[in-house]
C-alpha cells in the first residue's frame, strides 16, 4: 500500500505520528511524510536542520516532502501565524511537491491545529484518495477550555470548520471513546468514527530497573517520596493547583515534586516556586529526549498526570498517560473523565478530580504511605493494562486494516 502521511508536525519533532510511519514501513507499505519545517517545541527552526536539511528528507525508509512555515514562536500571534503558514504552504507547494506520486490512502495526523488537516483534505479531493484522520485533539472544545477564544460566535465558525473537515475524512479516528459524540455533533455523521487509543513509546516497554540512572536525577534517589512529571509544561495542566498541593504538603521533607519538561508555563513555574518557598520540595529538571526518560522514571515513587476541569481534557486520555502505565510506575492523576477512568480501571494508582490541589497533596500522602510492595503491584497492573489495552503493534494493525481501500470505500458508500 502507498500511504501519503500529512501531519504538521514530524521527526525530529517527537510525536507518535513517527512511530505509526516507521510500523507502516516495516510492514513493507511505501510512506511518504508532507510536513513541515521542525520547530517544536523551541519556537525555531532546529539549528541541525538548518545546517543541513537534506539530513531529515529520508526517516526510517520513508520520503520526507517538507514545505516552509513560519516557526511557531513564544507568543499566541506567532503561534497563530504559524498554523496558518503550514496550511498555506501544504495547499499550494504540496500538490506540486508531491506530482507524479502516487497513493493509495491519506493519513492525516491531527494534534492541534485542526487547519493542519486541510493540506491533506485537499490532496485528497485533488487525487480522489480516501484520507483517514486521527484526531488527538478537539476543537473548537480545546480553544474554549485553554481560554483562546471566548467568543460563542467565533466558537460557532471554527465549529463548522471542524464539522467540514471531518466530513471530508473518510474515516476519523478518535484516540478517546469519549470523542465519538463530539466528532458525531460537529460532522452529523457518527458511522466513519472509530476508536484509535495512544500508546507507549517502544523505550518504556522494557524493564526500568534495567535502565542506568539519568546522572540528573542520582541525588534525588536518597530515600524521600518522589513525585514526577514528565512532560509539556503547558496551560491545560493546570500548575497552579499542583504548587498548591505542593504548599500543602512543604512540611513533609520526605515528599519532593520532580517536573521533567518545558514549555509555555516553565518560566511562570521559576517564579511561582520562588515565591512560594518551594524550593526545597518543587525541582525543575527541564526538557530532555525522549528517550532518556526511562532514566528519569528510575527516580520516580509515583508519576503524576494533570489536566484543567475542562469538558474537553475531560474527554481526552492524555498521551503520557500509556507511558508511564508501560513503565510500571505507579500512577497520581488530578484530571476527569476518560483519564481518570483509565487510571481507576488499571488499579494503577490513586485519582482525585481536576483542580483539586487538596485531593492531590492527600493522594501523595496516601500513597507515600504504601508498603513499597503495594506500590509495585500497581505498577505491574499498569504494565498489564497497557499491555492489554494499548498494545502498540495491535493498534497499528488496526490502523493498516482502516487505510486499505476497501475499508475506506466501505465507509464513504
């Protein structure tokens, strides 16, 4: 099968539209990748793509097409500016960058925003190609919980939007069970909806106590509790109410709060643990690869996840969540709905509801009081759910048997 990948984001960027490009290859399918320029998390195109951009045209046996965009930036005016060029450039240099191949089925990779869908759709009714979609993130739900844009009218036009887009799919894919009644209420048609759940990247399949210790993290395994968050340092994780219950637990000198990651949030974070006095407790160990997190999970008593009490984080499973279930960590959520479930159903670890920092700062305690082999139960029932729930070759045999033609054509007729 010959498979066009549209998604904005790509290799080096760290997303799973890389793993599902290196699986279709090595299931002997011939991939090509439209995307564009690599720029995130930074804001920048990466410098080593810069100095050598023929460097990054071939991943894993796959063609690499890449457009122009303008880099995202650090505020929401380049951010915007961003979006919008990647649509530009992928309807106007795609079809002429891509002629004379051929495909037999479009994958479009859809993290926000939703407008990176329409180079895809568009190639699609150029070539007459069934395009399949996975949707990893609502709109216009998302724009309205992150506080984007307030304005019903305006929520109203980026509705219809995504309505159109999801018609022109001809298959949508959720990665939450949740998502089936929103994508139904925005396209009027639920029969093209099916279920596509994350998973764990490959590195956190293995066994941690195999994985060498990150020499960033060797001081912090001295005997205390360990709370960790690997991640995107972003608005919706709601970081406020995690340095509230870090507050109400600074006296336990035996509890520290690890956060691996960066993003928008980070530079607030600095100053807010400042402010607070939580130095001692709250330590930013900043962005690092991806695959080096198994070596800072080694230093984690339980992994937190974390999102806004929002209807729309509700209806997601939040892409770590697979992670640290594979790994085999026990599990603290502050979040709603399908996460929160997920977590409940594994036996992983302990939940409270999204915002509620007194929840959190009980949990911890909870657990931090646990027989060290309570907790590892827990983290082999969330290796067991993962592996049940969210096996990675499983998913992407489904993911094959919906972009063959027939499935596709099934569902447009």
């Amino acid at each position: 099968m010959r498979v066009l990948v549209v998604t904005q984001y790509f290799w080096p960027e760290t997303f799973r539209v890389n793993d599902i490009v290196a699986a279709l290859t090595r299931r002997g399918h011939e991939v090509t990748v439209l995307t564009g320029r690599p720029n995130y998390p930074d804001g920048v195109i990466l410098p080593a793509f810069r100095a050598a951009p023929q460097s990054f045209a071939r991943f894993e046996g796959a063609d690499v097409v890449r457009v122009p965009l303008v880099p995202r930036g650090r505020n929401a005016l380049q951010l915007l500016v961003n979006y919008a060029s990647f649509v530009v450039s992928g309807c106007l240099l795609g079809p002429w960058r891509l002629r004379g191949r051929a495909f037999d089925a479009i994958f479009i990779f859809q993290a926000s925003p939703v407008t990176s869908a329409i180079p895809g759709l568009l190639l699609s009714r150029l070539r007459g190609i069934p395009a399949v979609m996975w949707v990893l993130d609502l709109w216009p739900d998302t724009l309205s919980a992150l506080g984007v844009v307030r304005s019903p009218a305006i929520l109203a036009l980026v509705g219809r939007l995504v309505g159109a887009i999801y018609r022109g799919c001809d298959l949508v894919l959720g990665q939450s069970r949740a998502f089936e009644e929103n994508i139904r209420w925005w396209s009027g048609d639920a029969t093209r909806y099916r279920y596509l759940p994350g998973w764990a990247e490959p590195m956190f399949e293995g066994d941690l106590a195999a994985v060498p210790i990150a020499d960033e993290v060797r001081a912090f395994m001295d005997g205390t509790f360990n709370v960790m968050f690997a991640g995107n340092l972003g608005e919706s994780q709601d970081f406020p109410s995690v340095l509230a219950a870090a507050e109400r637990l600074r006296d336990r000198r035996d509890i520290r709060w690890l956060i691996v990651g960066d993003g928008r949030v980070a530079s607030w974070m600095r100053d807010e643990i400042a402010r607070r006095g939580l130095g001692g407790c709250v330590h930013l160990l900043g962005r690092h690869p991806i695959e080096r997190m198994p070596a800072f999970f080694r230093a984690a008593d339980a992994m937190l996840v974390n999102l806004k009490a929002e209807p729309a984080f509700a209806m997601t499973i939040p892409g770590k969540l697979q992670a640290y279930l594979a790994a085999g960590v026990p599990i603290l959520g502050m979040l709603d709905g399908e996460g929160a479930r997920v977590i409940e159903q594994s036996g992983a670890g302990f939940v409270c509801r999204a915002g509620d920092a007194a929840g959190l700062a009980d949990a911890v305690s909870r657990m931090a009081a646990l027989p060290p082999a309570e907790r590892a139960a827990m983290g082999a029932r969330g290796r067991a759910f993962a592996a049940a729930e969210f096996d990675r070759e499983r998913l992407i045999d489904r993911l094959v048997a919906w972009l063959a033609p027939s499935e596709t054509s099934a569902a447009r007729g």
